[in-house]
C-alpha cells in the first residue's frame, strides 16, 4: 500500500491560494508505483458437523485458498474467512451449555512444510437461571481476518481449520459450522 505524507510547507489557511499555487496543501503519495491486486475465492469449501457421539477430538477442513504472488514484488497477502457457528442444547438441559471449538489458519508456500499461522478460539456458555429445563439454540458469526507481508513472491495455500473435542462440548446436543466464506486479496508491484 502507498504511504501518504502531508507537505510541511502547507499554508494552513489557505489565504493566499492564487498567489502561490506551488503551495499545494493535498496530501501526496510517497510511493507512486502502481500497485497490482489479486482477488482469489476459496475452494472445496465445506461445513462442519460434529459428531457429539464419539469421544475423541475431530478436525475439519473448512476451506483452502490458493494465492500466486509470483508476479508481485514485495507481496502482501490478506485473507478473510467467514462462517456461522450453530449449536443447540441437549433435551433436559437445566444446567447451561458449554462449547469450545479451535479455529487455525495454516499455509504452505511452493509445496513446502505446512505450518500454523493463526489460531483463534471460539467460547460460549450460557447459563440456566433456577433449574429451568430450556432449550438454547445459539447461531452467530465468526470471521477470521489475517493479513501478511511475505518475503519473497511465492505460490501459497491457505488452508482453515476447524477442531472441538465432544469432552469441551457441556450439554450440547448438536454443533455445527456452516454457511462458509473464505477469500484472499494480494498486493505488490507489478513485476512486468
């Protein structure tokens, strides 16, 4: 992105405007390269849904995002994920809920190692005033916004992730993540 930087010889009351059109008080730009954008949509995108009768942690691919950046120099990346967390209490529950579900971001670059680069982690509990026997049906957004500045121009995958172990999962009787959304804007000079 271009920097911008105000002229300290700006006349701040601009008195003298036709006297000394130099003297220009607009802001200017200290790297006037343009700059080239890349837009990427997300693909093999699909939701989660935990399977509350097994007893062991479960990990799903949410979406993967490829970016090429060979044709910018100096790249910035930023991806943006969006989705919808669903979750409905047990039948009984008099106690509350509680759900615990760990979002990550990873990336491999030129088919190399992947590796982790954003966790994030998503906790509710409610709680059920005077022994009430209610339902809690609970649907809202989480979003992940990340943004980079690589080293070098490469090939890279972006991939989300999303884990719940059912032991973090108190009284839930179903869980869900849906209505998925993942993208990834890039930036450089172009290298033409």
């Amino acid at each position: 992105m271009s920097s911008y930087i105000k002229r300290s010889d700006c006349n701040k009351n601009n008195k003298d405007k036709d006297k000394d059109k130099d003297n220009d008080c607009c802001v200017k730009m200290t790297n006037p390269e343009p700059r080239r954008i890349l837009l990427e949509c997300g693909q093999n995108l699909k939701s989660a849904r935990f399977d509350l009768d097994n007893g062991v942690e479960q990990t799903f691919t949410l979406g993967r995002v490829i970016v090429d950046t060979n044709c910018l120099s100096g790249p910035k990346v930023k991806i943006e994920f969006s989705s919808i967390i669903f979750f409905q209490s047990s039948p009984g529950n008099s106690f509350g809920t509680t759900i615990e579900l760990i979002f990550t971001l990873k990336r491999s670059c030129d088919n190399g190692e992947i590796e982790t680069i954003l966790t994030r982690v998503y906790r509710k509990e409610t709680q059920i005033s005077d022994n009430v026997v209610e339902e809690i049906i609970s649907s809202e957004p989480f979003t992940i916004s990340f943004c980079e500045s690589l080293d070098f121009p490469s090939c890279c995958e972006y991939i989300v992730e999303v884990s719940g172990n059912p032991a973090n999962f108190v009284n839930i009787g179903e869980a869900n993540v849906n209505d998925l959304s993942l993208g990834a804007f890039a930036q450089g000079v172009d290298c033409d």
